[in-house]
C-alpha cells in the first residue's frame, strides 16, 4: 500500500510534539514495508531519508487545470476571513487585515503561475500558507497516481488532504492530533475550528491519539463514533537514561517542563507546590518553559511567598531538558486538555516518576503513574508528598514504567492504522 | 543668609549576571562584571570625569565661593577602585580643597533603615570607614539615607547615630503650604536638623533641562537666576538634590549642561545676593523653623514620593523579606565573601528593577534596568538569592 501523507513539519526542523510523532509513525510504517509519500512545506534537506519527501516550496501549480480555480475561490475565502494571526497588537492587526481585504486583488493570478515559498513555521501568513499549500495537494494528487489512500496530519495540514480526495477521489484519513478545543479551551478561534470540522467531515475515517481526543471529536465536532478509531502515540527510543548529571541542591526537585499556557495548568502546579511546602520546606519546585501565563505565575508565586523555593527557567532546550529530568525527583503534567502528551513517557526514561492529569491522552496507556484531574490541586499535593516521602511507590513507578514504555512502539501503531486503511478501502471496493 | 546648597548622589550598584536555576548551589559568584566595568567606564568618560574637573575649575575660580556636597555610595567606591582608579583620584583632588563636602549613607545604597536598626547601623558604619579611608580621615557631618527615604523614626535614628543634619525630599504631601526652603527638624528628636530638596528647581536642572517640549525650555542661567531672586526674599536655603549622572549622562553634553554650570555660579554672584553652601554650613548657620512630622516614608522617587519603586508589589516584597530574614545568621558569619554578597544584594537597585509601575513612571524604570521586564529581574534576583540561602545555611551549621 501507498500512502500520501500531508503534515507540516518533520525532525530535525520541529516547534512541537506533531513533527515527531509523524517520524515515529512512518519508522513504524517501514518496519510493515509500507511505502509513504511524506508532503512538508518546506523540505531543509538534512531529513532523515524514511520516506518518499515532496517539498511543497518546489511544487508548480498549472494554471491550465480548470478544477484549481474552484478550489482556490474556497481557499481564498477561508484566507480573507480568518486572520489567524498569532502575536499582533490590535494596531498591527488591523494594518494586516486591511492589507489583506485590500490589496490582494492580485493574487489570484500570481498563484497559478509560480512556485510558493512556504516557511513552514507558525508565522503570520500561516493561513495564507495553509491554502497554499492545499493548492499544493491538489497540484500532487494530479500529478501522480501512485498512491492508493490520503492521510493529513492535524489542521494544517487537512485542506490540503480535503483538496487532493476532490483531485483523486483516493479516500482521505485525517489524524488528529490536537483540536482547537485543547489550544485554547472554549474561546475557540473560530476559522481553525471550521477547518477542522471541515477536515473531520470531509474525511473517510478519523484517527485520534486518544479516547479524550475521540470524545471530543464526536461531542464537539458531531462525527459519529464509529468513524473515529484511537491511536495512541508511542515512543521512538524506550531506553532507559542514565544522566551524569548531579543536581547541586540538597533538596528534591519537582517540575512542570512544557508551555506556560492555559492548555497546560501551570497555575495548579504552583499552588500545589503552596501546599506541599507548607508541609516539607525541604523541596524545590521548577517551572521549566516560556508562553503567555510565564508572568502571571511568577506575580503568583510572589504572592505566595515562595520565591526562594519556586524557580523558573524559561524555555530550556538541548541538553538542558535531558539535564532537568535527570535531577527531578517528580515530573508533574496538570494538562487542562492533553491530547497525549509525550513529556511524561520522556520523564519515566529518565527514571523520574510521574504525576499527570486524568485529563490526557497519556492517561490512558501509562499505568505506573499518578493521575489526578488537573484542578484537584489537594490531590495533587498529596501525590507529590507521597512520591517524594515514600520511596516504595516511587520506586515501584520507575521500574514498571519503564517496561510499560517498551510496549509503546510505533510499529503496533503502524500495524493499526493499516488495518484501518484496508477497511476503508474494502468498504470503497 | 541667602545660599544654594547643591548636592549630588553619586552611585551604581553591583548588577547581577544572569543566573540560572541551575547555577544554584554551584556557581557563588553573582556579579556582571563586564556589565559594571562597561557601565563604569562608559559613565566616567561622559560624566564623572569631565563633570569632576568643571567643578574643580570653578572652585578655584571662585576660592572656594563655590562649593558642592557629594553622597557617594560605598558600592560605587569599591567599583572605582577596582575599574576607574581615575575617578576615585579626581574625587579625592576634590574632597582635598577643602570646599567639597562628603556625606554619609549606607555602604551598599540598602534600604535596611526600613528593615532592621541594627543592619542600618551596620551599613553606615561600614561606610564611614570606607569613607575615612580612602578620603584621608575625613568624618560626615551629615546624613543621606539611600534615595532620601526619611521618615521620623528614620531620622531619629540617624540622630542617635551623632549625625546634625538629613537630607530629604521636599515632598508636597509631608509640606503642605510649607516651603522647603526652611531648615526644620525631626519630629521625635529636634537635634536632627532635616534639609528639604527643592524639587521644583532641581528637576529643572535634572529632568527637565534637555526636554524641549518643556515651556521653559531652553534653560539659560539668567532665566535660573530669576527664578532664585523671585523666591520670598525670607527664605534662606534652596536645596539642590540631584543625581550626579544628570551631567554628562540623563543630560548629555550636546544639551548644554555643562555650559549651564560652567556659567551658574557668574550668574548668582553676579545678579543675586545668594551665596553658596554646603549641607554641613547650612545646618550650622540656620535654626530649624517647625518640626516636619513625616510618619510613614518617604523619597525623592517617581511622581508619589514614595517607596513603591522599590516595595510594594508581592514580588518586591517576596525578594526583600526572604533578604532580610537572612539578618540573624548573617550576624554570627565571618566569612568576608558571604558579608560582600550579603551587602551587595541590599543594594536598592535590585528592588526597583522589580518594580511593575510601568504606566506612570515605568519609562525612567526601563531605561535604569538592564531586564527586560519586572518579572526577568525578579527570577534572576531569586534564583542568586536561593544560592545565597544555601551559603548562608551551610556557613551557620558550621
């Protein structure tokens, strides 16, 4: 079987979890001699050779082919009315929107006659990037008739998958792997939303990285549930850690490693990390990370007096991150909404035990850990005292942890998502 | 008796390096030195070196009708003499003709006067060593508390210490119809004679001098002197505080600052019948006209006059009470390492930097703060303080 897969980012070059878990999947994909024909918007040529990479940036549209433009006059309204513009004040923002309801006249023509550069990133133009790069998928699915099923990689990526099934008529997969109801709760940004919706419509089938995703794919977005299957993630490397490096504090550590966002629960964090020193003064808490709450927790920890054993790191990256969970005693993810959250598995490599939120996807395939909903900060604070204090079940966690971790593997994950395409395809026969 | 008494604080604090979380327990040296070296040298060149020799000139134009008092803080002596011998060199020219007054404050520019009696003590002693050294014996006469924070059991204190005399901001709320203009003394011991900064006039010359949005701008020596003459003739002192940086660096060269001074004094000799003194004469010659009842704190900083730039949000006072909390154990400690460090992060620098006034005065916070934001300097000030503790703790289970 051959598939066309659509995502929007690949190792090295990655911002998240999606671009790692699309290399794990494909990894597990060889292991079942199945061919990918993997599409990103911009290729930097030092990928790993795994699959059959198109670079978006490289594609030329034809402008002859009459289909394009019906599709591109969707696309172009999805453009013009979403503004998804990350990071602008309102001044800058309206200066874009002016710029794009106005002065864009022209790039009907332009599109059809040359290549795009995409950046491939999250940047202001990301949804005029994502239309371009649903154009793309049209483009590629007319091109080549070499694949036998469609597979788009979260939203980014599913107006491309949705414009190469209408090019094809191949039936198309999308796989979610985060929705918008997770990024931002419920004050939804409406045109990502829509798109999402759209792509979970449009699609055959829809594979979700968990039950929690599943439920809310069915209950927010109205797919019925046979038409969604569960995939959980696995991980790429299950081996066990052994770090050099020694913490120079006589206390323990506990931290919170990821962004300092709403979807994440920062603030439980800190007012568990309240409640446990109030009891042992002899633990530090780390908040490891950058994003938008980063200065209200630190207002927050001020507040409660406990800025001497509270830190924080900003974003760490490389060899700082392995060093972090080397030297914590606790790993703690209070995820408000955690599709399912790789973090954890990294802390329990490294021998850390874990505490995470009833409410991830990684609940559900991590035994060996505690799991409290995110907003039971007592409960939390009690995990944390008792993984500390009573080394049998912190002991007991990191030793079958690591076995539950050898069993995530992305060839199972492969092995899975096969069947599910040859469903779909003996339905279509 | 006519007379303007100038004054000027001198000071830098020791800026931290940025320090990480995992930097606590490993590294004990805080200190950016490159940052503090460059700021050093940076300012003696556009100001505390040309600014020097101005003053030295017109001193001996003037034989000594001219004169100056100087608050020079003991973070910024023991920054001279590791970066700008120079500097300290043309301070002590100047200290030695006999017409340049010295002040006294804390040795690290602390804010301890509002924490503990016996740090304070502590820090102004060590001071008026610093002092005695390195300025061939010389002894202050009189007090200037970090930012001229005074409050009556602030000056009290002072008092108990021997001093005469305490500067302070003129501040409209402790005033009222008063003039600053007056000597007055200390509410709970009148044998503190308590001078008040005339902050219209001073931030004239500080503030205001380059701004030419300001109505009265250009500022001209003749335009100064009126003024002076146009004050009640019954008032003695007009007391000009000022940071010492407003020459050459808040007010670079290009706006004729140095020009202004360089003429000042022709001006008042020549079209006033005001003379020149220093803190020091000012309290010998002039009787205090009324207590100045000042109960809660007050400085000579942003537009409230009080200690919000430096306490008052949880961060400021999260940093600063988890400091002081230290002060038992720091006294049993010898380690002359652990009490540098100990003095140099009181610095008040550290705290103002925290500060998140951003909408009135948060421009003048920027510009002082080598942060980025409030929240920057607050993490990096914790994660050194964290490290502290660990020292302190180790050096006192000793």
């Amino acid at each position: 079987m051959k598939v066309l897969m659509f995502g929007w980012e690949f190792p090295p070059h990655i911002s998240g979890g999606l671009g790692t878990a699309c290399y794990g999947l494909i990894q597990g994909m060889n292991v079942h001699q199945q061919e990918v024909i993997f599409v990103v918007p911009k290729l930097w040529g030092d990928e790993e050779p795994v699959a059959d990479f198109v670079n978006a940036s490289g594609v030329t549209i034809d402008y002859r082919e009459k289909r394009f433009k019906k599709l591109w006059k969707n696309l172009t309204y999805l453009e013009v009315n979403s503004f998804l513009v990350p990071y602008l004040g309102p001044k800058a923002f309206k200066k874009f929107t002016d710029y794009a309801i106005h002065d864009r006249t022209d790039v009907d023509e332009s599109i059809f006659s040359t290549k795009y550069q995409f950046s491939g990133k999250y940047g202001k133009n990301l949804m005029e990037e994502v239309s371009r790069y649903a154009l793309v998928g049209a483009q590629i699915a007319r091109d080549r008739n070499d694949f036998d099923i469609i597979h788009a990689h979260d939203w980014l990526a599913y107006p491309a998958g949705i414009a190469a099934k209408e090019m094809s008529g191949k039936p198309l997969v999308v796989h979610v792997h985060a929705t918008e109801y997770d990024r931002s709760g419920e004050s939804v940004n409406f045109p990502v939303f829509e798109i999402e919706r759209a792509g979970m419509h449009a699609a055959d089938h829809v594979v979700a990285v968990s039950q929690l995703t599943k439920n809310i794919c069915v209950r927010k977005y109205g797919i019925p549930p046979e038409k969604v299957t569960v995939l959980h993630n696995a991980v790429l490397d299950a081996s066990i850690i052994k770090s050099s490096f020694q913490k120079k504090v006589p206390e323990k550590i506990v931290t919170f490693l990821g962004r300092i966002t709403y979807q994440k629960g920062p603030e439980y964090f800190v007012e568990a990390a309240k409640k446990v020193i109030e009891r042992d003064p002899n633990v530090r808490f780390v908040m490891a990370g950058s994003g938008d709450l980063l200065n209200k927790m630190v207002d927050r920890v001020a507040e409660l007096r406990m800025g001497t054993k509270f830190h924080f790191t900003g974003f760490l990256k490389g060899d700082d991150v392995d060093h972090m969970y080397a030297i914590s005693d606790v790993y703690v993810m209070p995820s408000v909404s955690e599709p399912f959250g790789i973090a954890p598995l990294e802390a329990v490599r490294h021998n850390t035990p874990v505490i995470i939120s009833k409410q991830s996807g990684v609940a559900e395939v991590l035994h060996n850990a505690i799991k409290i909903d995110f907003w039971d900060v007592d409960a939390m604070a009690d995990a944390i005292f008792g993984l500390l204090h009573y080394q049998g079940i912190a002991r007991m966690f990191t030793e079958l942890g690591a076995d539950e971790l050898k069993k995530l593997k992305w060839e199972h994950v492969a092995a899975k998502l096969v069947t599910v395409y040859e469903k779909i395809l003996a339905q279509r026969a | 008796m006519r007379t303007v008494c100038f004054y000027f604080q001198v000071h830098q604090p020791y800026r931290l390096k940025p320090y990480r979380f995992f930097d606590i327990g490993e590294d004990h040296y805080y200190w950016n030195d490159y940052l503090n070296r460059n700021v050093i040298q940076k300012v003696a060149q556009k100001c505390y070196l040309p600014m020097n020799s101005l003053l030295l000139e017109l001193i001996q134009r003037y034989d000594g009708r001219f004169k100056v008092a100087f608050s020079i803080s003991g973070t910024f002596l023991d920054q001279m003499e590791a970066y700008a011998p120079d500097v300290l060199e043309s301070f002590q020219r100047l200290v030695a003709t006999g017409h340049v007054e010295l002040l006294n404050e804390t040795y690290s520019h602390s804010l301890a006067a509002l924490k503990s009696k016996d740090e304070f003590f502590a820090l102004v002693h060590k001071h008026q060593d610093q002092i005695k050294a390195l300025f061939n014996g010389y002894s202050p006469k009189v007090f200037r508390n970090t930012e001229l924070i005074y409050s009556d059991d602030i000056g009290a204190m002072v008092a108990e210490l021997g001093y005469q005399g305490m500067l302070t901001e003129g501040a409209k709320h402790i005033l009222g119809w008063k003039s600053p203009n007056y000597v007055y003394s200390n509410a709970k011991n009148p044998n503190l004679k308590v001078l008040l900064k005339n902050f219209r006039l001073s931030d004239d010359i500080a503030f205001r001098f380059g701004d030419n949005s300001w109505g009265d701008y250009p500022l001209t020596t003749d335009k100064f002197v009126n003024w002076l003459n146009a004050l009640p003739k019954e008032e003695p002192v007009v007391n000009l505080f000022m940071d010492y940086e407003t020459f050459g660096e808040h007010q670079w060269a290009e706006t004729g600052i140095f020009d202004f001074m360089r003429h000042l004094p022709e001006a008042i000799f020549s079209q006033s019948n005001f003379t020149f003194s220093t803190p020091s004469e000012v309290v010998a010659a002039l009787s205090p006209v009324s207590h100045i009842h000042v109960p809660t704190p007050i400085s000579w900083a942003d537009e409230e006059r009080d200690l919000t730039a430096w306490l008052g949000n949880d961060m400021q006072d999260e940093a600063f009470d988890r400091l002081y909390e230290l002060e038992k154990k720091i006294r049993k400690i010898k380690d002359p390492e652990l009490l540098r460090d100990w003095g140099y992060l009181q610095t008040s620098d550290h705290f103002y930097y925290i500060c998140t006034k951003f909408f009135s005065d948060g421009s003048v916070h920027e510009y002082f703060s080598p942060y980025d934001t409030p929240y920057d300097a607050f993490i990096n000030y914790m994660n050194v303080l964290s490290d502290f503790i660990l020292r302190v703790e180790a050096a006192s289970t000793k």
